[in-house]
C-alpha cells in the first residue's frame, strides 16, 4: 500500500504508467472470423488458417534474384530563408521535459 501511495503521489508519469501495465491482466486470444464463404471459425487454429489464407492473398513473395533498379530523385529545391543559431536550438532543448516523451 505505502508503495502505491508513493507512485499516486509522484509527478513521474513514467512510473504510474509502469505499475498500471504490471497490474493488468489481459488475455490475449485469436477472435472468431469469418472464411470466404462466410462461416465463422469455431477454434483459434481455423481463425489462424482464415488469416493466413487471408494475408497471402494480399501480399506476395519477391522472385528469386535482383531487385529492380529504382532511380533515386534529387529535390534540386532549397530552404534558404530559414536560419538555425546555435542560440535558438540550446533555446528549443530547454524546452524540453525531462521527464516526458514527445508526442
């Protein structure tokens, strides 16, 4: 209890977060789908074929041997009206939480 009290009461949210995942007791499970012929799957194992048979239809193997040459593009634009100092980037970083992740 005094160690619950103690992650209520800090400002580390990182903490809190932690002890709630560690509490949380969710079971994973494969749902019920549906093949293509509109039948519900009964088990995980028909699920998991359903799923399989799904996704290899979408995406295929590469075949053996090279890939094709991509040309890579140049962007020839430039940016010349912006200027970064030293000042303003030392500025942004004190900026920054410490004890928080971005967004």
């Amino acid at each position: 209890k005094n160690f619950e009290k103690e992650i209520s009461s800090s400002k580390d949210k990182k903490k809190i977060f932690k002890y709630i995942r560690s509490t949380l007791n969710t079971k994973v499970y494969i749902p019920s789908v549906r093949d293509n012929v509109g039948n519900l799957s009964t088990d995980n194992k028909t699920s998991a074929s359903i799923f399989v048979d799904t996704f290899s239809k979408a995406f295929s193997r590469e075949p053996a041997g090279p890939l094709p040459k991509i040309s890579t593009r140049r962007n020839q634009n430039t940016i010349s009206d912006v200027t970064i100092s030293p000042e303003l980037v030392e500025a942004a970083i004190k900026g920054l939480k410490s004890n928080s992740s971005p967004n």
